[in-house]
C-alpha cells in the first residue's frame, strides 16, 4: 500500500507542477501578446481547465504531503483526548463533504458531455471531472489520516 501512495504522490507532484508552470506560462504569454494587440482567446480556457485539475489534483498533494492548512489556534490547548476526539470529529465531516462531492460530482460530469468550452473544441465534461477524481483521491487519503490518527498516542506528532 506504502508504495502505492508514494506513486500516486510523485504523480500528483509532477502532474501539479506541470500544470502550474503551464499555466503561468500560458497567461504570460498572454498578457503579453494582448499588450501587442493579438490576444490569444483558447489561453483563458486552457488556465480555467488547468485551474480546476489543479485545485483538486492539488488538494490531495497537500493532505498527502501533510502541508494542507490547518487552523488549530483554539483547538491546540485543549486536552490531547479532546485534541484527538475534535480531530477524527473533522476527519469525518471531511469524509461525508467528498462523499458528497463524489455523489454529486459524476453527474455533473454525464450531465456536462455537450457543452463545449468557449474556444476549444473540447467537451467541458473534462473540467468537471476533476471533483469526483479529485475527490476520491482525497477521500481514501482521508481515510488513512483518519486511521492514523485514531491511532495516534499522546506525544505522537
């Protein structure tokens, strides 16, 4: 399983960073062309395509990697008990939140298969099927940090 997890890592690592650099480059190159008065139109597209994946794709890079935010400026006096019931507490929300995005997020792909993008001629089915992918990446590394801290002892970090 450890390997698994390691390869989906790497994966979303590279796939995340591709994806960002693609994007920057995309929209300075076309801010720079429309200065000039030849607008690239299929850049704003693409950036939109690029941004959804990588906010998904990305989202579950961060709770892989263990760098997602997290607020616990009230939670962290708490008694560790407290600390470890509150956290598996959001752990589970966390899992019925991508539960619904899963639900949800597929047909909202079937129902997306006959709208096109503006200017390319691609189907925006493709932009939407990052929720219900990304969220079935994030929902099953839910559930190993949910495992992991049921698991967790006091004086664990």
């Amino acid at each position: 399983m450890n390997k698994i997890n390691n390869a989906i890592y790497r994966v979303e690592q590279i796939f995340t960073s591709v994806i960002l650099a693609a994007m920057a480059t995309l929209i300075f190159i076309s801010a720079i062309t429309r200065k000039f008065g030849l607008p690239i139109n299929w850049t704003q597209d693409v950036s939109l395509l690029g941004f959804a994946w990588l906010t998904f794709i990305g989202g579950d890079f961060l709770m892989r990697s263990g760098k997602l935010i997290n607020i616990d400026m009230l939670v962290k006096h708490f008694p560790f008990m407290v600390q470890k019931v509150l956290t598996i507490i959001f752990d589970i929300l966390m899992l019925v939140f991508l539960g619904i995005l899963i639900r949800y997020g597929f047909p909202l792909v079937n129902g997306s298969w006959n709208r096109v993008f503006n200017t390319l001629p691609i189907s925006y089915a493709w932009c939407t099927l990052c929720v219900p992918v990304g969220s079935v990446l994030m929902f099953f590394t839910t559930v190993q940090i949910l495992v992991k801290d049921i698991k967790k002892k006091e004086g664990d970090e």
